[in-house]
C-alpha cells in the first residue's frame, strides 16, 4: 500500500475520475450502513456504479492479500469476509462514508 494515505489514495482515484458517472446505483452505497455487519458493508460496496465498485474491492483485495493469477474477480462473499476484520472494516466503512 506504500506510504500514501487512505484519504490520499481515495482522493487521486475521485480526481482521476470527475468526468466518469457514479452511475445510478449510487443510491444504494449512500443509505447509513447501519450494524457493523460484513456483509452489508461488502453488499453496498458491489452495489456501486463502476469504476468505484472495482476500486473499493481493489483496495480491500489488496489489504486482504488476496492474489490471483488469472485475474479473478474476488466474490462478495470473499469481500464479506475480508471485512470482518474490525480494522478493514472500519477503514473501508469510513472511506465509502467519506466519498459518499
């Protein structure tokens, strides 16, 4: 992850983005995520317009050190997983709730 801040890094990729639409399942992302729970954060993460899904579950791949030779996509349910560990959780949680 190097030495670049999570706000950095979400704010380059929202720079590098400002033309591209959220799209229209934004609505969806926005709603309070309400109970710590993994698999509504990682369910409101997968409903985002690309390219916001794929970076989220970038970001989240890559602090979980999931690797992949062939270019798999991680599942929901994997990223549900992920996600419970409370400080993953919680910085993923606090960065869609910034972008949002």
């Amino acid at each position: 992850m190097g030495g670049i801040s999570v706000g950095m890094r979400l704010k380059r990729w929202r720079l590098s983005d400002q033309r591209s639409s959220r799209g229209s399942d934004e609505g969806a992302a926005r709603e309070d995520l309400g109970p710590d729970d993994p698999g509504v954060l990682a369910a409101r993460i997968f409903a985002l317009a690309e390219p916001w899904r794929g970076r989220f579950i970038g970001y989240i791949a890559d602090a979980a050190g999931y690797r992949n030779g062939r270019g798999a996509k991680p599942s929901q349910a994997q990223v549900a997983g992920w996600l419970r560990d409370r400080r993953l959780f919680r910085q993923v949680k606090a960065m869609l709730d910034t972008w949002m």
